[in-house]
C-alpha cells in the first residue's frame, strides 16, 4: 500500500466520522428543536390564561366600585 493510498484511507476514515457527527448533531437539534416548540406553546397558552385573569380581574374591581 503506497503513502497516497494510506493517507487517502486516513482522511477518508476521518471524513466519515465526522460526517457521521454532524448527521448525529443535526436529528439531535431537530428534536431539541420539536422541543422548544411544544414548550413555547405551553407557555403561551400560560400567558393568555393569565391575561385573561387579569382582565377578568379588573372587570371584578370596577364592578365593585359602582356597588
């Protein structure tokens, strides 16, 4: 086996490797992506909930004043 050869061989082992971690890296951040999306839409939902305690909330208080 020659030294092109050899070092062809290398490279290419290490190519692979690293080809293989980025495929490996990128399910992992669409996962983690499908994550924060469910996450971030929880938190919404939280948000509005809380809006409309507050507004249902200051609709209490101003019926209380004219009372």
């Amino acid at each position: 086996m020659s030294l092109r050869q050899k070092l062809a061989l290398g490279f290419g082992g290490l190519l692979v490797i690293i080809a293989a971690i980025g495929i490996h890296n990128i399910t992992r951040i669409t996962a983690l992506g499908h994550s924060i999306d469910v996450i971030l839409r929880e938190n919404y939902r939280s948000v509005l909930a809380c809006q409309e305690m507050k507004e249902a909330l200051g609709r209490m208080d101003s019926g209380a004043v004219f009372v």
